[in-house]
C-alpha cells in the first residue's frame, strides 16, 4: 500500500531552492564523485540515495630499508610515516518534501545524470505519478521497483549493518528508547509497514518472505479523519495536536461503564472500552486536541492489535514497524506498544527503526547496484554525516526538530572486509559490548559529555601538531571542532540520537569527524617515536624477565602488561604526565601502579592455571603502541610461545588515538624478531600471526570483527582470549561472557571511573573468567 503522505521534516521554511545552493559539506555531500542513485516516492516525501567514492588522507606505514652500513640505523625510528590519498565507497540517503520535486529534479540533472546510473531505480507511489516528469527532466528511463521487495531489502540491510538500528519505546522510563544490539540472525521477523494503510510482511530469509496481510485504516485513515475532526490540513499539526490532548475527554473508558467495580473483573480502568464514545452522548464541543488525541489511539490499537494477531498466528515474536506514519513521534509509539503487550501478554515485542523513512530508498538502490555486490561488504554509519534520531515531542521545545529544516540525512561507509561474531562468544544474541549505557546513566552521561569537551582542545592542538607542513591544518582542525562540539551539544538534548550512547560511541563519533577533515592519525608521529624507544629497551626487559626464577616471571609479565597499558594517550591523567615528562617509562609507570591485592585480583587463579596444560592458542587483542605492546604485550607473547602455545595478535585495521595498528605491529614484529629467536622462529613456523580486527575503534565489538581472523580462531582452536586496555577490557568487554577463558587486562586512568568501581587512579583490573562446565 501506498506510503502515508506525511510531511516528514518538521517545519518547512527551508526549501530545496535554497539549499541545493550549499556546498558538498552541506545537505548532498561527495556529489562531483557519485557514481548511481535511485529514489524512493512517497506520498509526500522523495528519498534519495546515491553510491559517491570518497577521497581521503590515511597514514601509511613503511619499514625503513636497513640493509646499507648505517651505523645510526638503532637511533632511527622503526618505519616511516606518510600521509596518502585513498579511496572509500560512501552510500548518502537525502530526505526531503515532494513539493521541492520538480527544484530536486533539476539537482539532479545538473548533479547526477552524468553518473553511471542510465536507468534509473525508483520506488514508491510516486515512482508511477512522477514516472513521466522524472523521465522528461532528466533524460533517463525509469524502472519502477517493486514497493515491498525495497522495504524489506532495506529493511535487511539495516538491521545487518547498524547495530543500533532497532529499538524499542517504554512509558514512564528514562529513557524511553531502549536499543537492541545487532542480532547474528536476524530471521524470522514480521514487518508492518504503516502508510496510508497498512502492508504486514512476513520476513523468512534474504530474499524469502510474502505479504500474508494488512489494513486500509492506517496513516490516511489519521490524516484524513483528523482534518475532518480538526479543519488541520497538515500531518505534522494533527500529530502536535495530538501530543497536547486528553483523550480520556472523548473516549469511554472502562470505568466509565462499570465505575468501581472493574477491578473485580481484572481490567483497568483507564482501559478504552470505546473509542469516541462520550461524544454520542456528551452534550458539549470537544478539542481539537483532544479528538487528535483519541483518533490517534484508535489507529495506533486497532494497528497494535492487528501485528499482534499475525505475529501470533505465525508464531513470531518481533515485530518491526516501517512507514511515515511513526516518524519517532512517541505517543503513537507508545500507544502500538501498549497494544501489543496488552494483547499478545508481553509475549510479541513492537520494534521501532531509527532510519524507518529509508527502508525503501536503500532496497531500490541496492536493486540497481547489483553489479557492485553491495551485500558482500560491511558497512558502518557515518556519525559525522548523519542526522540523529530525534523526538518530536512538543514538550522538548521546537530544537530537536530544526536539524536541517527540510532535510535528514543518512551516511554509510563502506568497510573493507565483513565483519562477523567472534566465534567464541557465549550467547551473541546477548552480547552487549558496553560496560555503561549512558542513555540510560544520567550522571555518567553528564560527567563523559562534559570530559570529552574539555579534551577537545588538545584533540585539536594534537590534530595541528600532527601535520606541521599544512597550511591549512589549523582551519581544519577548527572546523573539526566545531562540528564534534555540535554533536556533543545535540547529544546532551537527545542522548539516544545515535543510538545507545556509550563512552564508544562518543570516541567513535570523534574519530569519524576527525577523519572528516583530514586528520587520519594524529598520534601517528608519537607512535613512532615511541615504538623506536621501546624497540631499543626491548632486548634488556627480556634479559630481566629471562633473569627470574618460572614463578617470579610470570608475575613480572603481568606487571609488565599492566604497566605498559599506562601508556595511554587517549587518557587526560596519562597525556598530562607524557607532555610534561618525556622521560616517564617503563619503570616509572610500573610504580605508578597499585600495589597487590589489586581493585580486581584473580592472579593466583591465573597463577594457578599456568602451573597446567599449556593452552593449545591465545588470541590477544593489543591496546596501545610503544611501550605496551613492545615491552608489555610481546614479552607475554614470548612466555606463552616458549609453552606451546600458538598467539593471534589482533591489532586496529585503523588508527584511533595512539592505539597499535596492524600494519604498525607487522614491522614492529619483524623489528623484534631480529633480536628475538623466540619471536623469529614462532612468525617463520606460523605460531605467531598478525591479523586485523576490523576496527578502527579505541573500543572492542566483539560482534564485528573482520571475518579472516573469526576463521583464524576457529582453525587454531583458540582456547583463551586476553583483553587488554581500558577501551577494550573496561569501557567495553568488562561483562563479555566467552565460550573458553579469557583475560581481562587495564589499568584505570581515569579518578571518575576508578572512585565508580571502588578504587583510586592507576587502579588495576587483572580478571581471569573460566567459562561454566
């Protein structure tokens, strides 16, 4: 059925003519470089997708070539740094009003039509009532897509690729929007798809599923009745109406018929008994709020109860709704999931969608990107270019809606390798990567928000610094800032705009708009000199550890991990004490640390278990470089190849603060193995493998990791994993439950979060879990 023609961008002063005047940053981004589109027409919103290659700085790494009679050559730093040009594959996903149609045909005349794209995808009502101005403006054939095979492609893609996507609305909690984290099946679901009527679709597989239902008393149904009940012309007034209203003034309540005596018969009495009912009989004017109000309900029940019949007589327990009709408007939220729980007994779940307008635009463009294998890859949104998911309650003020007038805005990248569960996870339905939801914490929220505004400056200072022969760094790095201050600004309004806030979404959304203005690494000049320093105290920390009787050395090497982690730029305690010291190391950072017992003390377990079988592979995920994975992380690599066991050292496909990445540690290793015929042997033989995990994250998802080392685990038969750092064992991780042992590795930088977890600065977390026979 066709889509509710509702006006999908909150007031609409702003228009298209003015603009398709902006610049590439502005609303259409990456335009010179798109290479297809395809639009989605409904009945009073275009959504438009299109396929751009992105040009980009990414900082290479390359070994130095030692093999002249350079005497200096120790003195050197281990690689050398340059900064390139590369290419990236972004998908951009435009909203705006029908009534700018024919302006937005012209800008994509001008814009567009010279892109590979000859025949042009469209969906939609509107892809068959614009079919011909389309065709006559820009000069290209259209090719109308099926309605419901685009919804449910989109619908697909979204759920595979966002992984806060999904969500669900509580009354009376805070915060209403509770995320769902991603899925690894997302099979069987139910989609209800509420436009001007409604469409049900059962979702089996892929490319499997039928419309097995649906209603034509849906988002029509609403506008239509409303404007006759209201003399409101417009969808966005009706809903604003209806936000204001009581509907208890119009409906007839449970208590109404039986008085006190409902509770004998089970049912509360706030319970509709009929919608309307009072105004049979009722001999005065009502609102036009409170008619908004009770139409409104009456739809949104009679839409709930419908899902949940279908759900339950194909026994499916997710339901998913699509359409304009939603639009995040919380009450008619509420009132579906109301309805649903009341109905199917808390059994059926309703399941809202952040990006519900775009289903049918990204299911008609990957309907005619075929060609490119777009389902083959991962894809990751873009916070830097995306608008956030905001409420249209009235009484959070007319701001959440003013984003970009008109506009919304939706970015992916495209990333490099699929991205899977790591094997081992014990339950990935369950899994939940952060530690602190931050939507939900409102202290925690507070004090992160106000952090990262206050380390704003030296990101900055560090980003200038990092390209000392830009001349135009310092006017990147000011924009850099003021864009990651309006996302902190809008986050502290709207804090579930992205999805469940987190301390890794924040650093995330950091990076993302740091890259957005060409500063790809800005550690990656400290990386290395203080990979070259570490590399030099190598041979000597190894000389020690060799020193020590089996028992002292095993806990020198867990002191040396811990320590190493120290290093940690990313950390105000930490890069106060690295600008004002340069000298601070190795040793100096062991006495940083607390003394045993630890915050979280399972050593002698650990200590215990070693005295065993050795494990048959250990799978490490790196934190830091210099110091912490040279002197901390490659010495315990060292002790566990020396008892049998083979090591997948995971490290960041890509840069995020001063974090270790692979290519970084592929010739740190090979610096090392030239000192070390432990090391040497164990990369010659295939016992020690670099891999990449995927991310380019401060932070862990275990549920998106790069696919060749999820195979790399299983073909080894990895049986323990070590979490190390911060990011990856405490802001995430900290609760990960995994199929074999595990251990979880940081030193707490921060007094917040150690007076949060009963402890002081430089507090340790040394946890070992055993996995429950």
């Amino acid at each position: 059925m066709a889509e509710c023609g509702a006006s999908g961008g909150g007031s609409s002063g702003d228009s298209l003519d003015k603009s398709i005047t902006l610049p590439p940053d502005g609303i259409f981004r990456n335009l010179e470089n798109a290479k297809r589109f395809a639009i989605d027409i409904g009945g009073s919103l275009t959504k438009l997708a299109y396929y751009s290659t992105v040009q980009h700085k990414v900082a290479k790494v390359r070994s130095f070539d030692h093999s002249g009679t350079d005497t200096e050559q120790d003195h050197e730093s281990p690689y050398e740094v340059s900064v390139q040009e590369e290419v990236s594959a972004r998908l951009h996903f435009v909203k705006f009003e029908n009534a700018y149609m024919e302006a937005c045909l012209d800008f994509i005349r001008d814009h567009l039509v010279n892109t590979e794209t000859k025949v042009i995808p469209a969906t939609g009502g509107g892809a068959y009532k614009f079919k011909d101005l389309i065709e006559q403006k820009l000069r290209l054939r259209v090719d109308k897509e099926d309605v419901m095979t685009c919804l449910i492609k989109g619908c697909n893609f979204v759920l595979k690729n966002i992984p806060h996507e999904a969500f669900v609305c509580q009354k009376d909690s805070d915060p209403e929007f509770r995320f769902q984290t991603n899925h690894p099946n997302i099979f069987p679901y139910l989609l209800v798809n509420i436009g001007s009527g409604v469409s049900i679709v059962k979702v089996e597989t892929e490319d499997k599923f039928e419309w097995v239902g649906g209603s034509s008393i849906g988002g029509g149904t609403f506008w239509g009745l409303g404007a006759l009940l209201t003399k409101t012309k417009k969808f966005d007034e009706l809903l604003h109406l209806a936000s204001r209203g009581q509907h208890a003034n119009v409906d007839m309540l449970v208590q109404d018929i039986y008085g006190g005596a409902h509770q004998t018969l089970g049912l509360s009495g706030n319970l509709i008994a009929s919608s309307f009912g009072k105004s049979a009989t009722a001999d005065r004017e009502f609102s036009q709020e409170d008619m908004a109000k009770s139409l409104l309900h009456m739809i949104s029940n009679d839409i709930g109860q419908l899902a949940c019949l279908y759900a339950r007589l194909h026994r499916l327990d997710r339901v998913y709704f699509g359409g304009f009709f939603i639009r995040g408007h919380p009450v008619t939220m509420r009132t579906i999931t109301y309805s649903i729980n009341f109905f199917s007994k808390g059994e059926v779940q309703a399941l809202f969608l952040r990006h519900e307008g775009y289903l049918g635009a990204i299911g008609a463009f990957l309907k005619g990107a075929e060609q490119d294998n777009p389902d083959q890859y991962s894809w990751g949104e873009n916070y830097a270019g995306s608008s956030g998911l905001m409420s249209s309650a009235p009484e959070l003020g007319p701001t959440p809606r003013a984003r970009s007038g008109t506009f919304d805005l939706l970015e992916m990248d495209r990333l490099e390798r699929p991205l899977v569960n790591l094997p081992l996870l014990l339950d990935p339905s369950s899994y939940v990567p952060d530690t602190v939801d931050l939507t939900d914490d409102a202290l925690a929220r507070k004090y992160w928000l106000s952090c990262f505004e206050e380390a704003l400056d030296g990101v900055v200072k560090r980003a200038v610094a990092s390209q000392p022969g830009s001349a135009d760094a310092a006017e990147r790095a000011e924009k850099f800032r003021q864009k990651y201050w309006a996302k902190l600004q809008a986050l502290r309004h709207q804090p579930f705009a992205y999805g469940t806030l987190t301390v890794r979404s924040l650093l995330d959304t950091r990076e993302h708009c740091l890259n957005e203005f060409n500063f790809p690494d800005p550690y990656s000049k400290v990386k290395q000199r203080e990979n070259g320093v570490a590399l030099r105290c190598f041979p000597r920390v190894v000389r020690a550890l060799d020193a020590l009787g089996w028992a002292e050395r095993q806990l020198a090497l867990a002191e040396g991990l811990l320590a190493g982690n120290v290093f940690d730029w990313g950390a105000k305690a930490v890069s106060e004490v690295l600008e004002c010291d340069p000298q601070f190391g190795f040793e100096e950072a062991k006495r940083k640390l607390e003394g045993r017992p630890w915050l979280v003390d399972c050593y002698d377990t650990w200590l215990q278990r070693l005295q065993g079988a050795p494990h048959k592979c250990a799978l490490i995920f790196a934190d830091n470089s210099g110091v912490d994975v040279i002197l901390g992380v490659f010495p315990f690599v060292r002790e566990l190849l020396s008892r049998g066991t083979e090591v997948i050292l995971a490290c960041n496909s890509g840069p995020a603060l001063n974090d270790v990445t692979y290519s970084e540690a592929l010739i740190v290793a090979e610096r090392i193995a030239a000192m070390d015929p432990t090391i040497h042997s164990a990369l010659r033989e295939e016992r020690l493998l670099l891999t990449q995990t995927g991310s380019s994250s401060p932070c862990l998802d275990l549920s998106r990791l790069d696919k060749g080392l999820a195979v790399l685990v299983r073909e080894r038969g990895t049986d323990l994993v070590v979490i190390e750092g911060m990011g990856r064992a405490v802001h995430t991780n900290y609760y990960a439950a995994l199929r074999c042992e595990c251990l979880k590795l940081a030193v707490v930088k921060n007094s917040w979060l150690a007076e949060r977890l009963g402890g002081r600065l430089f507090s340790v977390i040394f946890k070992y879990e055993v996995p429950a026979e």
